[in-house]
C-alpha cells in the first residue's frame, strides 16, 4: 500500500506496514552511522533504518526527512528499550513531547481533543517541522529548518534514561552546538563572507533559544560542561566536521583541530568509525545534497536573495525615501558605516530604526519574520545606491 507523507494518517499506514523493519543497534557508534549513512544529520534523507526497501521516489526532500525523522526515533527506541513494543513507542514520543511544549514553544497546539495517538503524533511532527515559506526560507529550507534536528534525537535518548526532559536541555544544547561552530570557523585562516553568514544561519535555526554573544575563551568550557553520552560527542564532533567541510576540503590545521577535539571528546577510538562517513556521504550525494554542493550553500541564498530584496526596494523606492528624508540620524548612521565600523549603540539604532520603517510598508514586512534580521544588510546594501537623493537631502539638513 503507498504510503504519502503530506496525507493525513500516514504514520499509521507506515507503522502498520514497516514498524518490524526497523533495525535496532547493538551500541550507540552503530546507531550513530547509520544516521549518517541514513542522510538525517545532513538534512538529505535516503534510507530509513529499515531492513528492506520502500517505494520513495515520489517522496519530495521534506516528506523524506518525516519518514527518516520518525524511523529514527522508532529506531533509538528499540535500540535503547531492546524491545518492539510500538504502541509503547508512539505512547513514550508524544509524552516526551508534551514535557517541552511549553508556551509559545508547543508543538501540541495543533493537536485536536479527539485525535487517536497516530493523529497526534502526526501533528506534533509536522509542526516540528515547519518552516516558514517566505523569502527568508523558501531557498534555504533544509539548513535553516533542520540543521538542529538531530537535537531532539539526543534528547529524546535522555529522556528514553531519565523519564524527564526540559527545554534547558535543547537551549544548552543548541548553546554548544552554535559555540562549536564559532570555533570551527576560527579555525579556518581564510573566512569568506559565506562562512560568516553560515553561522547567521545557524543562530536563525535556534527554536528554542535566543542566542547570546560567547566570549571565545569560554566556548570550550561551554562545550565540555555537564555530562555528556557517547550519542551527543558523535554529533558535536560531526558538527565541527561540517563546519569545516562547508568548502568542500578540510586543510591540514582544520585537521589538526578535529583531532584534538575528538580526543578532548573521547572519541579517538570510535571516530575511526564515523569519521569518514560524512566524506563518503558527500562523496555518493554531492548532486543532490542541498549543504555541500558545489555552489556554497550560503553563496547561493545570499545571491538568491538579493535578488529579491533589489526588486522589493526598487519597487518601494519612493516609499522609501518619502521615510529615509524623515530619519535624519538613521541616513547618517549608515552614511558613517560606508567609512568606519559603528559602534554597538550605533548599530542597535540603525537596526530598530530600519525596523520601524520597514513597519510602516507591507511588502518590506519580511523584515520583522523570524530570521529576517539576518537579511538587513542586503537592504542596508542597496539604500546608498539606489536612494542617493534621500542621503544626499537629509545629510544637507
């Protein structure tokens, strides 16, 4: 029976059929190359831990990524319970669920009163992963929105041990994860522009945290704080891996670094395992995976949507100027930017200043979505060149 993702009650039709398929590992080094090789961690699904084949080709990368998401977790159950109990699955998913839907993080808040557990599990997946289909997104879905998937993978372990989970461990998680790629793209001696807005990305795909500015000297203390299972010092290092990977090659001091941190992490032993998959992966899916193809992933976004934002602007232009003329200190702000660095005041100004602007214009309310403000320099960019008499009337005053 076919089963299609984007339906409703395709959970049940797929546990129904495939639940007895799904492997479960004998250690946490086995399970964690099999989401390698699974694709899950790179946002590129191409199997499902399943002992025989299923019929995808009609599956788009989204509907992929629900069916490996659910295998996945189906999978880390089995592994960790060493039993097949699904209904004792489906039950122990949604509680763990529930614990962290707290305020406007809830991904119960579409799950109707009389919805069966396969229902609700339905909903609680689609909303973990929706993204928003605007202009900051729609190019970009598969970083943004999944980059920190497997986060809940690893709390989901914790939670499989200790029967409790809060969303303390997805913020400090998420914490480490983004210092981890601070530090990996130190490491790089030659950073592009793309490098320094991949880790924009990575702060935009944060759900449950707003991320504070870390101090480099404590960024390790950050990373090796607190306990740590087998399961999460995998995926730490493979975040790092790739971070440095993002160019395509990893030089010798990136090396270096990787080595050091995977001793730092305990992992000499078992990296001999997983380290190479994520260049064998790369290696067998190059023209299709969306984060390491040969057009930088974020050269491709930022390009993307610039075009765009060129056209809003242009199409907004005497909007624009009729608000940039009342704005005296902004359009001097970002005058003085042309030449030197502001200050953190100044630029605070500047952006909540913009902000208001782009408020008062409903085609630039893009802006004000979540992971906008990652694209106001692109509109910083283009009011000097095509608003000049707007700067050149308001700096006259």
């Amino acid at each position: 029976m076919q089963i299609n993702p984007s339906i409703n009650g395709w959970i049940e039709k797929y546990i129904n059929q495939y639940a007895n398929e799904i492997s479960h590992y004998a250690t946490e080094e086995e399970f964690f190359v099999a989401c390698q090789n699974s694709g899950l961690i790179y946002g590129y699904v191409v199997n499902y831990h399943l002992k025989s084949t299923i019929d995808d080709i009609k599956w788009d990368n989204e509907e992929k990524i629900k069916l490996g998401f659910l295998s996945t977790l189906i999978a880390l159950y089995k592994s960790k319970k060493g039993e097949e109990d699904i209904d004792g699955f489906i039950e122990t998913i949604i509680q763990f669920y529930g614990q962290i839907s707290k305020g406007k993080f809830s991904f119960m808040r579409m799950v109707l009163p009389d919805a069966n557990s396969f229902q609700k599990l339905e909903s609680i997946i689609n909303e973990r992963l929706q993204t928003n289909d605007n202009i900051v997104t729609k190019n970009f879905t598969h970083m943004v929105t999944n980059a920190m998937l497997f986060i809940d993978v690893l709390a989901f372990e914790f939670y499989l041990k200790n029967n409790t989970i809060s969303l303390d461990f997805f913020k400090d998680l998420e914490r480490k994860c983004l210092a981890l790629i601070m530090l990996s793209l130190n490491v790089k001696i030659d950073k592009s522009e793309y490098d320094l807005m991949l880790l924009k990305m990575f702060e935009n795909s944060l759900r449950y945290s707003k991320v504070s500015k870390i101090n480099e000297t404590e960024i390790f203390e950050l990373i090796f704080e607190g306990n740590r299972t087998v399961l999460e010092n995998l995926y730490l290092y493979e975040v790092a891996h790739m971070t440095l990977l993002s160019d395509g090659v990893v030089y010798d001091n990136e090396q270096i670094f990787l080595d050091d941190f995977s001793l730092k992490l305990n992992l000499n032993k078992t990296k001999q395992n997983t380290g190479y998959e994520l260049v064998n992966f790369i290696e067998k899916h190059k023209k299709e995976l969306p984060f390491f193809n040969l057009n930088h992933p974020v050269k491709q976004f930022y390009n993307n949507t610039q075009d765009n934002i060129g056209k809003l602007v242009s199409r907004n232009k005497t909007r624009l100027v009729k608000e940039l003329s009342e704005s005296k200190e902004l359009v001097k702000l970002l005058r003085k930017s042309t030449q030197h660095d502001l200050s953190f005041e100044e630029k605070k100004k500047v952006k909540k200043q913009l902000l208001d602007i782009c408020k008062t214009i409903p085609s630039l309310t893009i802006f004000l979505l979540p992971g906008g403000g990652l694209l106001l320099p692109i509109l910083i960019k283009f009011i000097p060149q095509l608003l000049p008499s707007a700067f050149n009337e308001n700096l006259n005053d």
